[in-house]
C-alpha cells in the first residue's frame, strides 16, 4: 500500500464521538523512513486525528482538535519486525472517570502501557474520531502512505471492545491468532473491509464501504493466518554502496543506474527441515541476477552474487548470465542462462535430504527431479542444515555490479509479479501458495503453515 489510500466520509449524523474501537492487523514494509499513517481523519488543519507508525518506528495516536492536542499517545516501544503481523487495537471511552481508561493501546492482545508522550483525552471530551470527516486508511489523505500490508480491518461506533473480541491465544502454541469470525455491534458509523483479500466492501452490514482514493490495492495471499516470507529489509550486507530499494510488500528488489551495487536480498524465514519451492522473475537482460539460498554467514557477506568466496561454504546461488551455480567461489555448469527479460527462474529446497534444483520457465536444469528424495538425480548436494552457520538457510536473489536500472520481482507464494497477480497458476502439491509454475509434489511455500506442515 506504499502509494495506495482507502477514504469514504462518515454520515453528517454524527456517530458516537465518545466511544468506538479500531482493530486491524498490520505488516510493515518499510521502516525508519517518515510517518507511515494507517489510518487518519482529516478536516483542514484544524481538525485532524491518526493512528501512525512515526519515523522512530514507534506508534502513535493523536487528536488534534481546534488547532491544539487533545490526545497525544507515543509507546516507547518500537515496532521494527518486517516478518510479522501485529494485532492492534485501539479502544476509546471518554465517559470513564479514571484518564488511563478513556484511550487504551493493545498489541497482539496486552495492553501497551509504556510511553513516551501519554496525553489522554479529558472526560466526556468530544473527538475527532467518528466524526462526520473524510476518514483515510493507509494516508492521512495526501501523503504519509503505509508501507505494508492490511488486514480484517474494524471500526466499532459506539462501544469500546476488548481485543478479545478480535484475537484470541492459540492453545497450542501460546501466541495471539487472528478471529476470522467477530461477533460485535458495529453501531452506524463501524464497518468491516479488508476481510477477505482486497475487499473494500463492508462486511458489518452497515454498508458503509471504502473506495480506493489512489494507487493500486492488491492482495496477497500472505495473511495474519498464515506469514509468508518475503524479503527482508533488515538484513543487508554493504551500506558502502547504498541499501537496497524494496518494493510491493518487500517482494521486489530495484536499483537505479549507477548506484546501490552488489545488493543480495534475503527472506524474512528461513527453514532447517521440509521442502520449499519459490521462484522469482528478472527483467533485465544484464543485471547478472542469481537466485538461491545461505546461511547466516552469506546473508552478512558483502559480495555480489550468492555464492561468491567470502560467503562461506554454505551459500549455493544460479547464476543468470551463463547457467552456472556458485558454491565457496566456485562455479560450475549446471543449466541454461535466465537472463532474458520475462524470465523465471525457480529454486526447489529438499532440506530432508539436503538436496537442491534450480529450473528455468518451469524447465528443472541438469535432468533435475526434485520428487527424487535421497537419490538427488541431478541435485546439487548441500550441507546438513544442523552444520551451518545459524542453524537453518534463508533463501534468496542477488544482483551485482551493473549500470542500468532493474529490478528482480520474487514470489514466496504470495501469488504476484510486483503488483501483477500471476493470470495461470501451476499446481500445488501442499495447498499452500500460489506461484508461476507446478510445484513439485511434496514442496511447498516458505510460510507458517508450510513451515508446520
């Protein structure tokens, strides 16, 4: 949603401007770059009134009310982790006698309690919030988008609402999951959207649907439900040379002629066991792209392409330009070139085995049959998983040293091309997905449900 803004107005009746709750779920994209606003309402200066990641990467709720601060709430905490979704929701109720009971802050279900600016509503104090103003979700209306994804996205008119209702602790696991199914009174004002995909359709029955007041919303399969990986952009090796531009959910790796090379781009998951498949998409036909996997010590290296000396021996990448796959810093005759513009290039994991196959437009290079098992027929054989460094790989691509602009699109499962949804799907053995070309029978994408499987 980098360019993208969600907006509609609220009724000129007034809903309750003393009482509502906001619940949604967040994936940051991008951090430590401005006010990303997830969501505002705004009528001129005066009057105006956001939920906001801030450039610290802290967040914060505010209420600016006849040109002066009427709420004003900063955590202290930080909220920097590009891998995960984070449930928030922010319950108001200015009747309360007590100040710490009018604006409460929940984060995956605990209440935040620590902050750095904590001014609260005074009581019976009217609010910006749910007033009849032109309400943004993803920009305060003409800039400060959110770099990231949305989700199962309330706004409640008239009742303040435990997170509880929202999001519930997993028996087995212990952590917050998402309540795909709410039962709540939405009051005239609450609405529902981003239930399902990219939906701005009012599930509460309110009919009190959002419009896309600029850029492209596009869905992804990634979820609160199931994470996939994407790349991340915490995880870079030469500042020397710039870091690297991300791009649609951090699935896109760019770069603009003359500048930020020898960029490599790891995923936010990585794995120590099952077997995975992903794939990425080069548009260029010089940007001597290679795709693959490493472990911690190549995720650190500073060289250009996975697999080049000082990456360590356990970093295995294919090369675009002639086929070859790099190892320690050697190379060696594998498959056919990828360099052509439009070209996708596939990478299927067998951890089980420590097994590895590259493919080209669905093609499996060197005879390869990732279905092999043990046998590994034309496999590259990789270390055991347990002797890295780490402990696991990550998977990733890489592009060095060139001159013309480019970008390198990857596909986790996420089920697009930058914003281009894949039009013709190949199957999926595991169900979860949805990727280019056939995945081999077994495989599946890195995500928490293909990391449980």
């Amino acid at each position: 949603m980098a360019s993208t803004k969600l907006q509609r107005t609220f009724t000129t009746d007034h809903g309750n401007v003393y009482k509502w709750t906001y619940s949604f779920w967040v994936k940051r994209s991008k951090i430590s770059s401005g006010d990303h606003a997830i969501t505002a309402v705004t009528y001129s200066g005066a009057y105006q009134s956001r939920i906001s990641f801030k450039s610290d990467d802290k967040l914060e709720i505010y209420d600016y009310r006849n040109n002066s601060y009427i709420l004003q709430k900063k955590t202290n905490r930080k909220f920097r982790d590009t891998s995960a979704w984070y449930h928030i929701v922010v319950s108001n109720d200015n009747t309360q006698a007590s100040a710490d009971d009018r604006t409460k802050i929940y984060i995956n279900g605990v209440q935040e309690t620590s902050f750095g600016t904590n001014n609260q509503y005074s009581q019976n104090q009217k609010t910006s919030f749910n007033d009849d103003y032109p309400n943004y979700i993803g920009s305060y209306g003409s800039g400060d988008y959110f770099d990231g994804s949305m989700s199962h996205f309330h706004f409640i008119d008239g009742t303040a609402y435990a997170p509880t209702e929202f999001g519930e602790t997993d028996s087995t696991t212990g952590e917050w999951k998402i309540k795909t199914n709410v039962s709540v009174t939405y009051g005239t004002n609450g609405f529902f959207i981003l239930k399902d995909g990219n939906s701005v359709t009012d599930q509460s029955g309110n009919s009190n649907n959002f419009t896309v007041g600029g850029g492209t919303l596009t869905k992804t399969e990634d979820s609160p439900s199931n994470v996939f990986a994407t790349l991340n952009p915490l995880v870079y090796h030469n500042t020397s040379y710039g870091l690297p531009h991300y791009q649609h959910g951090n699935t896109r790796l760019s770069w603009q002629n003359g500048e930020s090379h020898f960029m490599k781009a790891w995923s936010t998951l990585g794995a120590n066991k099952g077997k995975y498949y992903f794939e990425c998409k080069n548009y260029s036909t010089t940007n001597f792209s290679t795709i693959g996997i490493g472990d911690a010590t190549g995720a650190s290296s500073s060289n250009g392409y996975i697999g080049q000396g000082s990456d360590g021996a356990y970093t295995y990448g294919y090369y675009s330009d002639n086929g070859n796959y790099f190892n320690n810093g050697s190379s060696t005759a594998y498959g056919n070139a990828w360099d052509s513009s439009g070209a996708v290039a596939g990478c299927a994991v067998d951890l089980d085995n420590n097994k590895l196959y590259f493919s080209v437009n669905g093609v499996w290079q060197n005879s390869g049959d990732p279905t092999s098992g043990s046998t590994g027929t034309g496999a590259i054989s990789i270390a055991d998983p347990s002797t890295v460094n780490g402990g696991f790989y990550m998977f990733g691509v890489s592009r060095p040293n060139v001159g013309s602009n480019g970008y390198i699109d990857v596909n986790f499962g996420n089920g697009y091309w930058g914003s281009t949804q894949i039009s013709s799907a190949g199957t999926n053995a595991s169900g979860i997905g949805i990727f280019e070309y056939d995945v081999p029978t077994g495989y599946t994408a890195l995500s928490t449900k293909g990391l449980n499987l």
